[in-house]
C-alpha cells in the first residue's frame, strides 16, 4: 500500500481500520479481567487478588517497553508494531489458557504486557501521528471513538464465550480473532513506513518549539499521570463508591454501565466542538469535568449518581484523544511517537498502582473522604494543565478555529 499523503479518505480508512482494531485488543486485553477472573480463580483455586496481581505487572511491562516502541514507531512507521501486537497478545492469551498455576498465569500476562506496549492506543496514535502529522487530530478522535465500545462489546461476548466454551476457550477464541483479522488488518490496512517525511517539505520544516519544552513535558506527564492514577482507582472501586453513597447494588451497576456511553459522548462532543474551540480550551473543560462530576457523586440519590457517570465519562472521553493531540499540538511531528512513549510510562505505571492505593484509601477514609481525594486529585491535575498552557506559550484560538500547534495557524 502506498503511503498516505494528507487528509481524506486515505486518513478516514486508516482511522476506520485501526479503531476497529483497538477496540478488539482493548477487549481482549485491557477489559479482559472484568470477565476472565472469577472463572479462572475458582478453576486454578487461588485468589482473584492473586490473579489480578498480573494484570498490573502487564502494566508494569507495557510502561517500561512504551519509550522503545515509540522510538520504533518514529524511525519506521507502525504498521509492523502493530502487527507484531497482534502475534504477541495471541501468544500471551494462550499461555494463559494453558495455565494451571500461578507461575504460567504472570507468564502470560508478562507477554500480554509487552503486546499492550506494541499495540493500545499509544502505538496507535503514534502511528497516527507519524502519518499524518498535524491533520492526525480527527483520525485519532475517530479511533477513540470507535475504540470506545470495547467493553459494551467484549464483556458480553467474553461472558457469552466463557459460559458456552469456558473461560480457556475463550481466551484461545480472542488469540484466534487477533491473528485471523487484527495482523492482517494491520498490515493490509495501514500504510508502511513515515508518510509525512517523504513529502516534499521537510518533516519538522515548519515547526517552532513551544516555550520553556523541558517544563511543558514535565507538566504534560504529571497531568497524564494524575489522570490516569485517578481513572484506575475508581474503575476498581467504582461499585462500591455508588453503594457507599446509598445506591442499592442494581442502581450501582446501572449507573456505572453510564460510564462507556459518557466516554462516547465526550469524544462526540470533542469531535464536534473542533472547528469552534482551542484544543487547549476543549482539554481544560475535559479536565474540569472530572472535579465536577466528583462533587456531584457527594450528593445523595440517584440522579446525581447518574450525572456524575455521564460527566466523568465525558471527561475520560475528551482527555482520552488529548493524549494524542496535545503533544502533536505542543512538540510537533518530530520524535512525536517516543514522546508519547515517555508520556505512557509513569501514566502506566500510575494505572498499576491505583487499584491497591484505591483500597487502601476507601479502608481509611471511607467513601466520602475517598471522593474527595479524587476531587482534589482532580483539580491539581487541571491546575497542572492550566501551568502547561502558561508554559507553553499557548494563546487561545478565536471560535472557527482549530489549533493543532500553538505557535501556528491551523491549515
């Protein structure tokens, strides 16, 4: 396949054919212990703690692999990265099929780990990003947005295949689906090598750093690590955070299902709100959401149980695609996928280490000290984001614009 040159249809077909694709390995990966963890505990006789317990070293693994991958995907292009995902995941789900103790089952997690280092939405955006450069904002929100119903459409199916073929056949079904679509998929429908940088003009020809880069990465990190220690730690407690606020166990479920349509949401607001407002303006009310959506959840009932689902959902949503643009609207092209790769370690290491922090804090402050620590988390994070644009240099885009780099109109 010849490279793709700029935006239209080649863009939307790669944005298609990735999206579908992330939503896949999210499922069969990231959303995987939701359904696998029960069933294989009672079968291997051992905790789900136990269990669980690998899912954060594959976190571990992928943070640490995230920096190499990126530096790949900057020198090559990511289709072969992506591709090898595929292969690598497969390999991990089947060694975990073929556990029978615990020594095999962090065995096929470690694997597991690296794939996801090879191919969640970091390797994605960053194969993006390195074809199209400052057009690959609406190609990485249509990924997210597609990427956004792997859970509606994996814990179903994942239930429904390990009710019908167990929980071994399961995972043996998902390797199967990663290398009879996903590989060929990825390497039949994403462009080889760095399409930006056989253009005419010089990649990096009409980029100007930001002001004070050092600081603004800093500051970008820390706002991502935040983030994402705040998301891990409620996506573990969520079900107890509703009934530790009066909600019966089926008002909790129900709200919490609201989470995935908030996240959909966020981005369609994003993907609307494009052309009208700064990328910056769009992240700091993305950022913002978060605080308020926690206050709500201090209130009793259900309806601003339900309001804080739909608002922290948007949240996550929005800052979801802002891992990809902001740092190709502050950085640029050059060297744009191991940024993204630095970016993902300590934000992956923070999603290891939430769940554990998050029972400790609940055991100690209970349910409305444990909200309000994730409110306050919440409003340092916007606050570092607020420093970042100071940092940067940002200046705020007039309605009707949209700003991919902040030093230049957009194109």
């Amino acid at each position: 396949m010849s490279p793709v040159r700029g935006p239209g249809a080649g863009m939307r077909r790669v944005a298609v054919v990735i999206g579908a694709s992330q939503l896949v390995v999210y499922g069969c990966t990231y959303y995987l212990p939701a359904v696998l963890a029960a069933p294989a505990a009672a079968d291997l006789g051992v905790s789900r703690a136990a269990l669980l317990g690998a899912f954060s070293w594959a976190l571990l693994v992928a943070g640490i692999g995230a920096p190499i991958v990126g530096r790949r995907i900057d020198r090559a292009g990511g289709r072969g990265v992506l591709a090898a995902s595929c292969a690598i995941m497969a390999a991990g789900l089947v060694l975990l099929a073929l556990a029978h103790g615990l020594a095999v089952w962090y065995a096929g997690w470690i694997v597991l780990g690296a794939g996801m280092a090879l191919g969640l939405y970091d390797a994605a955006f960053a194969t993006i990003g390195v074809l199209f450069g400052h057009d690959s904002g609406r190609a990485i929100m249509g990924v997210t947005l597609i990427a956004g119903f792997a859970s509606s459409v994996f814990w179903p199916l994942g239930t429904a295949l390990e009710a019908s073929w167990g929980w071994r056949g399961m995972l043996l079904a998902y390797a199967a689906l990663l290398l009879a679509i996903n590989m060929p998929a990825m390497l039949l429908g994403v462009p080889a090598g760095v399409a930006h940088q056989r253009e005419g003009r010089g990649a990096g020809a009409d980029e100007r750093p930001v002001a004070n880069p050092g600081r603004a990465l800093a500051l970008l990190a820390i706002f991502f690590t935040l983030r994402w220690l705040i998301t891990s730690g409620i996506a573990v407690l969520i079900l107890r955070l509703l009934e530790g606020r009066g909600l019966s166990a089926a008002q909790a479920v129900t709200v919490a299902a609201m989470l995935g349509p908030g996240q959909v949401l966020g981005r369609v607001v994003e993907w609307s709100l494009a052309g009208r407002l700064s990328l910056f303006t769009r992240a700091r009310a993305g950022a913002l959401l978060m605080p308020c959506a926690g206050l709500l959840l201090l209130l009793p009932g259900v309806v601003p149980a339900g309001a804080f689902a739909l608002l922290y959902g948007m949240s996550n949503g929005i800052l979801t695609i802002n891992r990809g643009t902001l740092p190709m609207a502050l950085f640029g092209r050059a060297g744009y996928a191991q940024r993204l790769g630095w970016l993902a370690t300590p934000a992956l290491l923070a999603q290891a280490a939430a769940p554990p922090l998050a029972a400790m804090l609940l055991a100690s402050v209970a349910t409305r000290g444990t909200i309000l620590v994730a409110v306050l988390l919440g409003l340092t994070a916007a606050l570092v984001l607020a420093l970042l644009g100071r940092a940067a240099g940002l200046r705020q885009a007039a309605p009707g614009a949209t700003e991919m780099s902040p030093h230049r109109p957009a194109r």
